[in-house]
C-alpha cells in the first residue's frame, strides 16, 4: 500500500489490527483505542510528575 501511495490505509490498517488484537487479548470490545491504550498498555499509563533538579 505504502508503495502505491495509499499512505493513509498503509498505516491505519496496521494500527486497526493492533486494536482488534488488543481487544481480543483483554476480552474488552467495549472500550475505544484511545482508552483501550491508557488502561492495558504499561507505557501509555499516566507517569507521575518528577521533580526537577535544583
């Protein structure tokens, strides 16, 4: 795809299998990518803010 100039489904189409993959393995259908990533994926989690040197 990518090599025909299809650039836009040569990366959402992965993206969407990465997506049906994900909700298959937490057996979630009910949840969005966006969110699907937050809660499941170790680094899409919300980091605690560091403090600054000095």
């Amino acid at each position: 795809m990518w090599s025909s100039g299809h650039y836009r489904e040569a990366v959402s189409a992965p993206a969407r299998a990465v997506n049906a993959f994900t909700q298959t393995k937490v057996d979630r259908r009910d949840v969005s990518e966006t969110n699907l990533s937050r809660r499941f994926s170790p680094w899409m989690r919300p980091r605690r803010a560091s403090r600054g040197c000095g």
